[in-house]
C-alpha cells in the first residue's frame, strides 16, 4: 500500500478566503463516509464533486504512526458508492467538508473547512511531507492555531463522532 505522510494544523480563525492563493484555489466538495469494520484499520468512501463533476473512491487506511498511515484507493461507480454507503457505520456521522488546494512557496497545501458534524466544525490545514523531519514554512496568511498531527480527535474518523454532552462519542463509550 502507498505510504501517506503528512503534518496536520488547526487554525485559530476564519481564513481570509480573499486571499489570492485561496481565492484562486482548487475546489472540492467532500462527502466522506465511514464504514464499519473489524480491526484497526479505517474503511472510507468519498464523494468529491469539482467543477460540478462527481468522483467516488473508497480508501483502507492502515495507521502506522502519528500522520504516518498506508493508503489503498480505487475509484468506484455511483451504484457502488450508494450500496457501500448504506453500510456506513451507524456510529459515525457523515463528514461534509470543502477542500482547498493551493501551492504557497513551493508547497502544496489542503484546507479543509469542516461543515459536518456541526460540533466539529474546524479548518485544517494539512501537508503531505516526504518525512516528519522535512522543513516547510507556513502560509504566513493563516492563523495558526497549533499543530495536531499527533492529537487522534483531529483525525477524520474521530471527528466523524461528533460530540456527545461536550465529550466526543470516542470519549464517552
């Protein structure tokens, strides 16, 4: 399986979505659900629709370490997307979210503006890095909370919990 590496940030305020290199961005509307598995491995199925276009593709997500996981994906169809769907896990809310790609000073970066579950709505900053120890510079227009690479409630299939009475579903089962 390939090998996914990246670092993981939480803005601390609302992007200036003005901002040229976000304003001329690449789009992508996220569906991302989660399905009931056995085992410690994650099974996804996204739905991202650019320039009005749908694309489905189901992932297996094998963590290795904090921001350290192999990925297999594949494309499906539409039918597959809808049938696998109707077996997501009942525990799991469904994710919506609004990617941004942009490159600032050499670097390819992925916001995502979390808009489901509600209780979890965030923007995250995400870049794919060749190792932890790689050097990187930030876009100097975000707000920049903290990292959270190594913090498990940032992770996707954590915020697909939501929260529960102020604690996270994980937190209190």
């Amino acid at each position: 399986m390939p090998l996914e590496i990246e670092r993981k940030f939480l803005l601390g305020a609302e992007p200036d979505w003005t901002h040229p290199a976000l304003r001329d961005a690449d789009v992508i509307e996220y569906e991302q659900v989660y399905l009931k598995v056995d085992g410690t491995d994650q099974l996804r199925i996204r739905r991202g629709v650019r320039h009005g276009r749908a694309a489905y593709r189901l992932a297996r997500l094998h963590r290795l370490s904090d921001g350290v996981r192999e990925v297999e994906e594949r494309e499906l169809d539409r039918g597959e997307y809808d049938e696998l769907r109707a077996g997501r896990d009942p525990r799991r809310e469904i994710i919506a979210k609004v990617r941004r790609c942009f490159r600032w000073r050499g670097q390819l970066f992925e916001l995502d503006d979390i808009r489901r579950p509600v209780s979890r709505a965030c923007h995250l900053l995400e870049l794919q890095v060749e190792s932890l120890e790689q050097s990187f510079t930030l876009p100097d227009f975000l707000v920049i909370d903290r990292e959270v690479t190594t913090e498990p409630a940032f992770s996707n299939a954590v915020i697909a919990l939501g929260w529960r009475g102020g604690r996270s579903l994980l937190e209190a089962s």
